[in-house]
C-alpha cells in the first residue's frame, strides 16, 4: 500500500465485513469467498465460517481494529490540516524603506605618493652611511659619502691646467699688443713712403697670427675651466644628499662598498616623500570598470588592523589594461591620509568603493528577484503577462497565494535593490518556499 494514502486504508478492511442475511447467517462477500476457497480449500471455509459464528467474541475483533484505523486516520489527517494552516508555505519579507550603498570590493597595496630611487653616477667606493633605515630626513641631509681621493686629484690636476692655458692666453695677448703696435708704426711710415708694400704686408701677417693666438689660447682655457668645472662636480658627487624630506625607506649603502656606475645593483637608498599623505594602488576588473571614476570614496582594511576602517579618494583610473590568465584589470590610485603613521608601504589592504548610494529609499532582497513559483501562473494575471524591458517581475503574498508584480528596480548590490515603482512599504514580497509546509 503506498505511503500517504489514508483513504485507501480506511476502505480497504471493508471488503473484509460479514453481512447478515435474511435468515440470521453471516456470509462473507463474494470476492473474500473465492479467495478463502482458493487458499484454503471449500471444507477448511465451512469450519471457519462455523467456528466464527458460535464465537461472538471473535466476531467483534474486526470492527473494533477498523473503528480505531478510521479514528487515527481522522486524528493525523486534521492534524496536518491545522499545522498547514498554522505554517505559511512560503519565506516572505517586507518591503521596507532603509539606505543602500552599491559597493566595488577589490585588493589594493599600499605605498608612498612620491618615491625616490637614490644612486650614485660615480665609481667608487663607500667612505661613509651617516644615515639608517626608516629615519626622518630633510632636503639637502648627507646620506653617505664615497671616498673621494682620486676625485680631489683630478681637480687638482684640472686646476694645474687651467693656470697654464692661463699663461699661454696672457703670452699670446702680449704678443697681439706687440703686433699691434709695430703695425701702427709700419702703417705710419707707409704714409711717408717710408716703407715698401711687401713690408707692410708682412707685419699685418704676422699682427693676424698674433690675434689667432689669442684666439686659441682663449679657447683652450674655456675648456680647462670647464674640466676643472666637471672634476669639481665629481668631487662634490661624493657627497650623496637627499633631493627631498621624508624617510629612508631602504639603505642599500655599507661603508666598503663598491658601486658601479652602470651597474643595476647602483641604487643606495630608496626614499619616500611625507608619508602622511600615501596612495592605494588598485586593480579594478574589466566588469567593474564602468562604475568606477575620479572622485569616488572607498574604504578599507589592513591585516594590521583587522578591527580599523581606512578612507581613500580615488585620484585617477588608468586607461592601460593589465591581462592575466584571461582576467583584465585596470589600475586605480586612491589618495590615503596617513598623519597618525599606522600605514606602511607594502602593506595588502581589502578596499570597498564606494560607486552609487541612495538614502531613503524602497528596499527587497535581491532573493525576490530570483524566486520563481512552483505551480504555474495565472495566464489571465495582467502583471505576469504584460511588461517591458525596464520592469522585472516579483511575486507578494496576497491570501497566501503567490501574486506576480511587475516592478521598475534603482540601484542594486548583492543583497538588497531599490524599488522605483510597482510595490508599496509593508507589502510582503516572497523569497522563497517552505518545501515541508507545501507537502502538507
């Protein structure tokens, strides 16, 4: 017999039921009579028939387990009526006036707005490190010193060149003053026709000479400045100081090291300007991208401080793309005050932007959105047929029965969207079904 068919048990011990006949006999019902003749044979019947009348007591059994099956029957199924009426069918929520914030979750990493990569453009040696890892440094503070031996000797050497070219300059310019002279002369005696032609043209040769010299000699010692210019320079490269105020964030530089100009190793510090002000450096993916611009306040978190809540601005959204086993992301920068110091560059933070918010507002759990009935719809219903693109449709309890609504949706996240129009506060929206309440 088939589970949960009370009917079927109530009626089936009937065919089992003696009925009295006109002359005060008991017989059996047809169908149990052949079924009692084909198990036990015709005489084994007659005795039972025999035995059962001369035994009242025996008689009475049958109805007395019959009556209790109905009345057990009659007890569980109003017993299920009530508890179905008593447990709604269906989860249901209300629809009800709150704010909602529509929120891009990504990972960030933090580091300082302004960082300098310090390194020296001269081959050396490391003389000294005046300064240590993570302190406060200010424009123009000496870092480190390399040993500056040879540089001083070069501008020596320098210097030593430039006071010859010096003397070559000051030679040639008396030279071009004798010259001159003994032209100015040669040039009067030539009015006098004192002197030949030839003559004259042979002291304004040699006055021409003398200016060339000049010439040169000026020349050469505007280039031994200029080296002596460069070998100054070079000794005062020995010298690291830092461009900027901050904190050295790294110290690369020991007292005996050898650096290499061209070297890739050549950096010696790295510097981080004010780090009361830093910047998150997002990545934002393609599917987000859209919601995402200048302007926009975030929030995040660090493992430091798992309890803390951080804000940040986003400064700009890159247009370069950055594609990484099929996943497209695009890099945002976020200015972050830092005044108290908690931060520190390198740290991973978990950020919540922040791209649409509504106050106010009709609110239902995105689960309406996705609840469907398990019977069919009303097809006459005029809101499960009729619609548009803009509309979706949600069921309210109305009688409690399903009833489709057509709604117009705002802005939305993952749990909650805002109603525009089609439902009123209060109303009850169903999320979903109570599977056991709709069995019973």
């Amino acid at each position: 017999m088939r589970q949960g068919s009370p009917c079927f048990a109530i009626f089936c011990p009937l065919s089992s039921y003696h009925v009295r006949t006109k002359g005060g006999r008991r017989k059996q019902q047809a169908t149990m009579d052949m079924t009692n003749h084909e198990v036990d044979g015709p005489a084994t019947a007659q005795n039972r028939e025999k035995n059962t009348a001369l035994n009242p007591k025996r008689r009475r059994w049958p109805l007395l387990l019959t009556g209790a099956a109905i009345l057990a029957t009659g007890v569980w199924v109003l017993a299920g009526t009530q508890s179905g009426q008593r447990d709604s069918a269906y989860t249901v929520h209300p629809v009800q006036r709150g704010d909602l914030v529509v929120q891009v979750a990504t990972t960030a990493v933090l580091r300082p707005r302004t960082q300098v990569e310090i390194s020296s453009e001269l081959k050396g040696t490391v003389h000294s490190v005046p300064v240590q890892q993570s302190q406060r440094i200010r424009r123009g503070d000496i870092l480190a010193t390399l040993d500056s031996t040879v540089f001083e000797y070069a501008v020596e050497r320098a210097e030593a060149f430039v006071a010859t070219a010096k003397a070559s300059l000051s030679d040639a310019e008396i030279s071009l003053r004798k010259a001159g002279r003994k032209l100015e002369r040669a040039m009067a005696l030539k009015a006098r026709n004192a002197l030949s032609e030839q003559k004259l043209e042979d002291i304004q040769a040699e006055h021409d000479r003398a200016e060339t010299r000049v010439a040169t000699a000026r020349a050469d010692l505007k280039a031994k400045e200029a080296d002596l210019k460069l070998r100054r320079f070079d000794l005062a490269r020995t010298t690291i100081r830092s461009p900027i105020d901050g904190v050295v964030l790294a110290r690369k530089a020991e007292p005996g090291k050898t650096i290499f100009a061209s070297s890739d190793d050549g950096v010696l510090f790295i510097l981080a300007e004010n780090l009361d002000q830093m910047e998150l450096v997002a990545k934002i993916n393609e599917a987000d991208i859209g919601a995402v611009r200048s302007g926009q306040e975030a929030s995040f978190t660090v493992e430091a401080y798992p309890d803390e809540s951080f804000n940040a601005t986003i400064r700009n959204v890159s247009f370069e793309h950055t594609s990484e086993n099929d996943l497209v992301t695009y890099e945002a920068n976020l200015d972050v005050r830092n005044t108290d110091l908690k931060l520190r560059p390198g740290m991973t933070a978990s950020v919540s932007i922040r791209t649409n918010a509504v106050r106010d507002a009709l609110l239902i759990p995105t689960s309406a959105l996705r609840y469907r009935p398990r019977i069919l719809e009303d097809l006459s219903s005029p809101a499960a047929s009729e619609g548009s693109n803009d509309l979706v449709l949600v069921h309210v309890l109305e009688n409690g029965k399903p009833h489709a609504v057509r709604v117009k949706l705002g802005v939305r996240n993952w749990e909650k969207a805002e109603v525009i129009s089609g439902l009123l506060a209060g109303q009850e929206v169903i999320t979903g079904e109570q599977f056991g309440a709709l069995i019973q």
